[in-house]
C-alpha cells in the first residue's frame, strides 16, 4: 500500500519536474529569439530558471523576466511573467493606475487623491491614486483612458501603471511564460502600442513641466490644488485691556447767590450827580 503511494507520488514529482524543464527551454528558445529580433541583451539562467531579456525598444527601456508572486490569499505562491516598459520623465504629477491585483502596493504609495476617470467602460475595480487630479486629469485624455482599458481587460493579466516628474512605468504580469515566440511579439507589439500614445509628446511635456511646478508651489506653500489662497491657521488672539472710560464732562459751577441775583436784575442807567447852582 504505501509502496503504491510512494510510487504514484514519485511519478507525480518526475512528470511536473519534466513538463516544467520542457516549458523552460520552450520559453529559452522564443525568448532567446525574441532578443536577438530586436537586439536586446539575452540572459539564459541556469537550466532551472527562467531567462532574462533587457535593453532598448525605440526610446523606451523594456525588460522582460520571470517572477514570484503571492496568491490573493497569501497561503502560496506562483509564478508570473513580467513584461516592463521605463517611459522615462515628463509626467504633470505622481499617480498610479492599476486592476485590483496591485491595490495594496498603491496603498503603500504616497497619492492620496482617488482619480475616477470619465470613461464609460472603465472597471469600477480599478485603482486610480494621485497627488493632483488637475494635472492627472489634464495627462489622461479619452484615448489614453481606452487604451489603458484595453491592457486592464487582458486575460491572466495583471497591470500597474504608475509614475511620477522623474519616470513612468508600465508594468505586466501574466501567468503565461510567453514559450511561443510568434506570441511573444504580438504581445510586445501590442503593448508597445500603448506605451507609444501614454508618453508624452514634446509639446506636452513642456506644458506638464509647468503644471509641475504650479503643484510643487501648491504644496509648499501648505494649499490644496482646490484651494483659492493659504490654508488659514486658527490661533488664540491675546486679550487686549479694556480701555479706560474717559471721565464724564463736570457741569459748570454755579454762580453764587448774590452775583446770581445780580445777573438777573435789569440794567439802570447811572445817574449823573447833579451840578450845584450858582
């Protein structure tokens, strides 16, 4: 009985050991191939690890490798292949656009402000954070907003878009090892699509710098992007001494009682002595 147990479980081992060295060396060769299309720097790995891809696609840096990622239930772990894309700098603000998959890395992040997007299709699931929903606003045009949609909708697929004034990245994880090399370029072709219209054209960049510094005012200088002028500070005014009351006028001093009988007595005229006669 238990030789049958630990022949079936040995079986078991040596089937998933091969069907993984198979797809291992199925996905060396596509990427391999992948690599030297596009003249990019190629890393096989040991013969039990999953290869490297790095260089330059247009003015875009791309790297492609193999990761572990925790389930959502944090019990295990799996496998995810990653596909980056470095857009380097010119973004309005900071932010971070994602499915659900990277809400707690977005939470970690220092944006505070939820962004919803005025897009009919767009996913309610989806996460959107920001410093400035002004200048994200002004960044995320319709067609920047769809095309966002269309990598968020990928089967088996989870996206991350975040950036801030220094670089911007793409970032996708695929539970797919991308083993077919015809796949593996349709998929970076797609995606390349994207990253093409998301970077910003010259002109944009000009007008995002001084959005930028617009927002760096803002916060240096304690306001809110909503705010019209400073955020008052509420502090205890000293209390100022009561004025003195000043005395009340004193009322004239009456006259005594005989000038005042005086005062009061009809004006004579003075008799002129009489001359004595001769």
């Amino acid at each position: 009985m238990w030789l049958a147990i630990w022949g079936c479980f040995a079986v078991f081992i040596m089937v998933f050991v091969g069907w993984t060295l198979v797809v291992l060396l199925q996905q060396k060769k596509a990427w391999a191939g992948f690599a030297k299309k596009h003249n990019l720097k190629y890393q096989p790995g040991t013969l039990m690890t999953s290869p490297v891809v790095t260089g330059e696609i247009g003015s875009w840096k791309i790297s492609l490798y193999s990761g572990v990622q925790q389930t959502e239930d944090v019990r295990g772990q799996r496998f995810v292949t990653v596909l980056e894309f470095q857009m380097g700098r010119g973004m309005p603000t900071g932010g971070a656009i994602a499915t659900k998959e990277f809400s707690g890395f977005i939470d970690s992040l220092i944006f505070d402000k939820t962004y919803k997007p005025e897009l009919a299709e767009w996913d309610k699931s989806y996460v959107a954070r920001t410093r400035s929903r002004k200048n994200l606003q002004a960044y995320l045009s319709k067609e920047r907003l769809q095309l966002l949609h269309g990598l968020f909708a990928m089967k088996n697929s989870a996206v991350l878009f975040f950036f801030d004034e220094i670089e911007a990245v793409l970032r996708i994880e695929t539970s797919d090892p991308l083993r077919d090399e015809t796949h593996l370029n349709k998929i970076v072709q797609r995606v390349m699509t994207t990253v093409e219209r998301l970077t910003p054209t010259e002109e944009e960049k000009k007008v995002f710098r001084q959005l930028f510094l617009d927002e760096k005012k803002r916060r240096e200088s304690g306001l809110d992007e909503d705010d019209d002028g400073p955020v008052p500070e509420f502090t205890e005014k000293p209390v100022q001494p009561a004025a003195k009351p000043e005395p009340a006028p004193q009322p004239a001093a009456e006259p005594a009682p005989a000038a005042k009988e005086e005062a009061h007595k009809p004006h004579l005229k003075e008799k002129k002595p009489k001359k004595p006669k001769k």
